[in-house]
C-alpha cells in the first residue's frame, strides 16, 4: 500500500511539474507568433516599397543604392525571423508533446536558452529578437532614403530628423523596457532543479533534466 501511494505521489508531482512547464512552453509560443507575425507584415511592407515605387531616373544614384540596400536587408531580416519563429514553434511544440520523457523541459530550454547551432553564440530568442530588429530599424532606413528620391530636399530633411528621432525612441525603449523587465540569472527566475534534484521523482528526476545545451 504504500509503495503504490509515493508511485502515485512522484506522478502526481512530475505531472504538476510538467504542466508548470506547459505555461512557460505556451509562453514562448506566444511571444515568438507575435514577432513572427509583426517581422511577417514588415517584409510586406519592404516587398512592396521595392516593386512599386517607381524611381525617377534623375534620382542620385547614392540614394538608390542606400534605398535597395536597406530594402534588401530588411526583407531578408524580417523572412529570418519568421522563418525562424515558426521553425521554433512548430518543432519545439511538437518535441515537447510528441518526445520521449523529458522532452518537455528540452524543448522549454531549448526555446530560451540553447545556442542556434552547436558552437553558435547566438541564442533561439537573441537571433529571432536580433532579426526583428534589424528587419524594424531597416525599414524605417529605406523610408528615409526614399524620402531623399522622392521629395525635395526641404520636405527630405523634415523627414529625415522625424525618422532618426523615430529610430532613436525605438532603441532607447527597447534598451530601457529590456533593463526594466530583464531577467538576470538563475536568482531572478523560478528555477524546477530543487524538484528534479529532490528525489521526489523517480530517478532523482534523471528523466526530465534539463539537457537543452548538450
């Protein structure tokens, strides 16, 4: 009898402890469609600056190039990072509903924090982010270059100081709300190690380690 209560009792706790990992899987799903999907409508913007605004072909040829330059990078910046979002999200869910035991918590740590490749410094999230962006700041580059092909040169620099002041807002937001809300370490984020170490599980918990980095 009691040997079948602490089997029913460590899979009670490892189904609770994975459930808990569920909320933060649904999290990353969430945040990484949101960016997909914003780095999805940028690339339609840039496509759509680069078929159909006719340059007139007394335009600087300095201008043009910085205008198919920008629109370039953020066309392929922005397909990076919806690419790379739904790579994520489609193969992190399904290892973490379809694998084998412990997939849950490979896939969560897999999301958050294992480098893109093997020997890679960039991380899933730090790449996707790092893609959007790029993809965001060279938009609004292209639309200042544009500014100096289609407008007069007093129009252009009204429009220009708009948009440096634009991309000046954007990163100082980026930089503070990041600081802000960032989590630092291990001593700022809930942390399951104290469980899958505890013994409750069986094994030690050996079968739901995190092994996301290896």
């Amino acid at each position: 009898m009691l040997a079948a209560d602490k089997l029913l009792l460590q899979s009670n706790v490892k189904q609770r402890a994975i459930q808990l990992r569920e909320k933060e899987l649904n999290l990353f799903n969430d945040n990484f469609n949101a960016v997909g999907t914003q780095s999805a409508v940028l690339a339609g913007f840039a496509m759509t600056s680069f078929a159909e605004i006719d340059l007139p072909h007394n335009a600087y040829f300095a201008t043009k190039a910085c205008l198919h330059l920008f629109v370039t990078i953020s066309i392929c910046a922005n397909l990076m990072c919806t690419a790379s979002t739904t790579f994520v999200s489609v193969w992190g869910s399904g290892k973490a509903l379809r694998g084998k035991d412990g997939s849950m918590d490979t896939a969560v740590e897999g999301m958050s924090q294992a480098p893109l490749l093997k020997g890679c410094p960039f991380l899933e999230r730090s790449f996707i982010f790092t893609c959007f962006g790029v993809g965001l700041i060279t938009t609004l580059l292209a639309l200042m270059s544009a500014s100096w092909i289609l407008m007069t040169a007093e129009v252009a620099c009204v429009a220009t100081v708009g948009i440096s002041w634009c991309i000046y807002v954007i990163v100082r937001q980026a930089c503070r709300i990041h600081d802000k809300f960032r989590l630092t370490g291990k001593k700022d984020t809930v942390s399951f190690d104290d469980i899958m170490n505890s013994g409750v599980l069986p094994g030690g918990g050996a079968g739901i380690r995190h092994d996301a980095g290896e």
